[in-house]
C-alpha cells in the first residue's frame, strides 16, 4: 500500500512540475520573426499570396475580421504594383531603346494601318459578290495574324510578355478571391487531446504571423525607397519640351501617387498583422487555461482514487483475513479502472457513436475475461470422450491427484505423492483453471480400473542361489497380484480393440541386477492405483516371511 501511495504521490508531482513548467513557459514565449523572402518577380505578389494562406488559420470572428482587413490591404497593394509595372512598360514602348524594336514599332504601326484599312475593304464589298467578300476577309485575317506576331515579338523583347502573363494570373487569382475567404471551423477544446493540438496550430499560426509582419515592413521599407528614387530621378529630368515628355511625366507622377499609396497599404497591412498576432496570443492563452485545468482534473482524480483507497481499506477490516484482503483487492481495482476511465475521458472525451461504445467494451471484456472464456470452453473439452472424470488420478501442471470437482471454471484434485515415491494422499487441495485443457496439456492415468506400474527392490542374500531366491520372489509377486494383472489385460485388451493400438501384457517382470552390497531382484507389477500401498506392504510381508525361512 506504501508503495501505491509514494508511486501516485510521484506521478501527481511530476504531472504538476509539467502543468508548471508550461504555465511559465507560455508567458514568456514569442515566435521570433522570420525574415522575409523576396521574389525576384516583375510584381511581387507574396504578401497577397502570404495573406490568402494565413487565413486558413483564423477561426474566431475578430482574427476573420482581420484577415479580411489583411487580404483588401495586400491586394490593393498588389493592383497598385501593377499599374506601376504597365505604366513603365508602356513608358519603355513609347520610346524604343533599340534599333530593332524601333524597326518593330514602325512595322507594328504600318500592320495596325493595314488591318484598319482591310476592314473598311471588308465593309465596302458588295455582301452579294461572295468572291470579293472571300478575298477582302482572307486579306484583313493574314494581315491580322501579322500584326499579332508583330507584336509577340516586341512583346519577347522586354519585359511586357512576362508582365501580362504575371497580370493575367493575379486577375484569375482576384476572381478566385472574390468567391470570400475560406475560412475553418472553430477548433474543439473540450478533450485534453484537443486542447494540446489546438496550442501547437496557434504556436504555428503566431510563428507565420511574425514572419508576414516582419515580411510587410520590409516591403515598406522598400517601397519607401523606390519611392524617393523615382522622385529624385523626376526632379532630376523634369524635361517639359515635348509632348511625349510631358506625357512620360504625367506616367511618373501616377506611379508616385500609387507608390504612396502602397507604402501607406504595407504600413496597415503590419498593424493588421500585429494586431492578428495579439488575438492568437490571447487565444492560445485560453487554450492553455484549459489544458491546466484539464491538468488539474486529472490530479483530482489521482488524489481521490488515492484517499477513497485508503478510506475503504481501513473500512474493511475484521473477519476472515482471506476474505478481507480478497474485498480490498477487488476495491482497489475496481478503483483504479474508474480512475483510468475517467483519465481517459479527460483525454480523449467519452464516444459519441454507440458502435464505439459497443465495440470498446466488447474489446475491454475480451481482454479482461479471457482466462474466464478458455475456462469456460475448457470445461467442455474435459467433459468430452477424452476427458477426465471424478475420481481419476491425473496429473496437471505437474501436481498428481485424485480428481475431487470439475467445476464451470476450475477443476480440484487432491494431491498425492509422486506415482514412484509414496503415492498417497498429502491432504491438499489444488484448483486449476480449466484453460489447461485448451492451452496446455494433462496427464490421465486412470482406465477403468485405473492401473499403473510399481516397482520394488530385493537385496537378495549373498549366501544360496540368487536365481532360486528371484524365481521365488516372483512367484510371491505373482500370488500376490494375479487377480490385479488378470482385470488390468481386460480392461488393456478393451481399450487396445477400441483404439487399435497393440496389445499389453500385465505379468510381472523380474530381473537381477548388480547394486552396492551384492544382487538385487527389481520386480515390476502391475496394481491399482489407490491400492499402491496396501498391494505394496503385502508383498514386502511375504518376501520378508520367505528370505527369513532361508536364513
């Protein structure tokens, strides 16, 4: 019982030292920020991208409400990126750098000439003139197709090829985004199971929260600064003396506008993330309440299975002391298994399904009733045509006996000595569980007059003829058990006839053999078994009555 106590008395103060060590450890902690990882893009759409993912992580209304504000705040940012981005690239096509785009701008400008011409061909033919009508349309498809690869071409020689492609995924992904975030369930926290997972996604979620924060102040920050760049550059080149300056000026101006915009959306978009953070904080602190106090359940479970232990165990005293240690152990399991149970329900929760329920208490009885059911099924095994009956002489894991009961459940003998040594009763009883008869093996020494073989030894006389004294021992021996050996070749022959196995012959055997003081007569009889003793004592008696008339 001490040994209970002080193993409960640890487990309870380790358990305490974990729900301590995690209470301090949840104050002090804070995900470090990740740094941020540029894309080397034309637009940069990873904080839109980052926004989008983060919100699979908000299930409460307030940290929904910011990820809506986070998601309008990254996207506006991402259109304003790029406007930016089509205004240098049409800035970069009014004036081509190169000779050959030059000579593509001018060819595209003679095919858009041509195509503008061909459809007012097309308009002017007479609609019933079919042949004319095929010609002017084949002419404005070819000079089309033309144009189009004109402009492929200036296209692959910049960067506007790539920067429509990148545009056309942000529109899909726009009207991907327009259908509403999608966002998860709140989280269950009723089982302690639940509440540990619920920590670790919050842990992970502050941990993507720091990083998209850290990852907004840096895209800030660069903003900023390509912001005063292109401002001083204006300064520096504000040329006003044509009308394509003029108009590249007017491009760069709007682009300062949308830049200032962008750095005040990556400015809200870091307050939202904070803001963000602080809620799942407070979440997670929740969440950690609730694991202590789950925590703490548990420990009161512990101690009043401990308490009730020692409060039944000193209320079962008195009486039979076999009968009062049996109580006590029966309460202290019984004690111990609601504990576990309700541990478990503190864990896991109770099954919702009755299947469940059904199949975890039939699980539960199999493992706990198994020796019972083998008993159970053994019991018909030793009832069977090869069984053993009330009054045989077994033996069974060892221990030889007459067979007293054989019960539902267990079977008794009354030990006797070994078959070779005394073979009589020691006044014992000894139960066994019938499983033997399925999971083990048993002996059955009983036929119906349940025989066996013994065995004595003479130490014949040194003086006479040793063969004379044997052959007169035998004959003794043979007196003695006649009727024995005649009933044993019956009942042997009915059971050899029966199972075809080959016939027994019951006669005493003698032999002489050499011992430490001369010769010895070994003489071995058959007799039974519950007369081992008296057929015994009456052969001695004879032997002795003959050796004493030869001396």
């Amino acid at each position: 019982m001490k040994d209970v106590t002080k193993l409960t008395a640890t487990v309870l103060a380790v358990l305490l030292a974990v729900s301590l060590v995690g209470y301090f450890a949840l104050q002090s902690e804070k995900p470090a920020a990740k740094p941020a990882k540029e894309h080397a893009a034309l637009v940069d759409t990873s904080l839109l991208d980052t926004t989008r993912q983060l919100a699979g992580y908000a299930a409460t209304a307030d940290e929904q409400a910011q990820a809506r504000e986070a998601e309008r705040l990254a996207d506006h940012a991402v259109d304003l990126a790029f406007a930016a981005a089509v205004r240098d690239a049409e800035a970069q096509a009014a004036i081509p750098a190169t000779a050959p785009e030059r000579d593509l701008v001018n060819r595209i400008d003679r095919l858009k000439d041509k195509v503008e011409a061909d459809k007012k061909r097309v308009a002017g033919v007479d609609k019933d003139d079919a042949d004319a009508m095929d010609r002017a349309q084949a002419e404005l498809t070819l000079d089309q197709d033309e144009l189009d690869d004109a402009q492929q071409d200036l296209d692959r020689t910049g960067n506007r090829g790539d920067l429509r492609l990148l545009l056309q995924k942000h529109e899909a992904s726009d009207k991907l985004a327009d259908q509403g975030l999608k966002f998860p369930n709140p989280p269950e926290t009723g089982t302690l199971a639940q509440q540990i997972q619920a920590w670790f996604n919050l842990h992970d979620e502050q941990q993507r929260l720091s990083a998209a924060q850290q990852a907004a102040a840096t895209r800030n920050r660069a903003v900023s600064d390509e912001h005063q760049v292109r401002e001083q550059k204006l300064s520096a080149h504000a040329d006003r003396s044509s009308a394509a300056s003029m108009r590249a000026i007017a491009a760069q101006r709007k682009t300062l506008a949308g830049l200032d915009q962008r750095i005040q959306d990556t400015s809200q978009l870091e307050t939202v993330y904070g803001e963000w953070w602080q809620l799942s904080k407070t979440r997670q602190r929740a969440v950690s309440r609730l694991m202590l106090r789950s925590l703490a359940i548990i420990i009161f479970i512990l101690l009043a299975a401990v308490l009730l232990n020692g409060v039944i165990g000193r209320a079962i005293r008195g009486g039979d002391r076999r009968r009062v240690h049996q109580l006590q152990t029966i309460t202290r399991i019984a004690l111990q298994l609601v504990a576990v149970l309700l541990i478990l329900i503190v864990i896991m929760g109770p099954p919702t399904q009755l299947s469940t329920i059904i199949g975890l208490v039939t699980a539960g009885l199999t493992v706990v009733m198994k020796d019972f059911i083998v008993a159970f099924f053994g019991w018909f095994t030793l009832m069977g045509k090869n069984g053993i009956s009330v009054g045989d002489w077994v033996e069974i894991e060892g221990v030889s006996g007459e067979v007293l009961e054989i019960g539902l459940l267990k079977t008794v003998l009354l030990e006797v000595g070994n078959w070779t040594d005394i073979g009589h009763p020691t006044g014992r009883r000894v139960a066994f569980s019938n499983s033997f008869a399925i999971e083990k093996h048993y002996f059955n020494f009983s036929t119906s007059g349940q025989w066996l073989w013994d065995e004595i030894r003479v130490a014949l006389p040194q003086a006479g003829d040793p063969y004379e004294a044997a052959r007169r021992i035998a004959q003794i021996v043979e007196e003695e058990t006649a009727d024995d050996a005649a009933e044993a070749a019956a009942d042997w022959e009915r059971v050899a006839r029966h199972h075809g196995a080959r016939e027994f012959s019951a006669a005493p055997a003698i032999s002489l053999r050499p011992g430490p003081n001369g010769l010895e007569a070994v003489v071995r009889y058959i007799t039974r078994a519950p007369r081992r003793n008296a057929a015994q004592a009456r052969i001695f008696a004879a032997i002795v009555d003959l050796l004493h008339r030869a001396v």
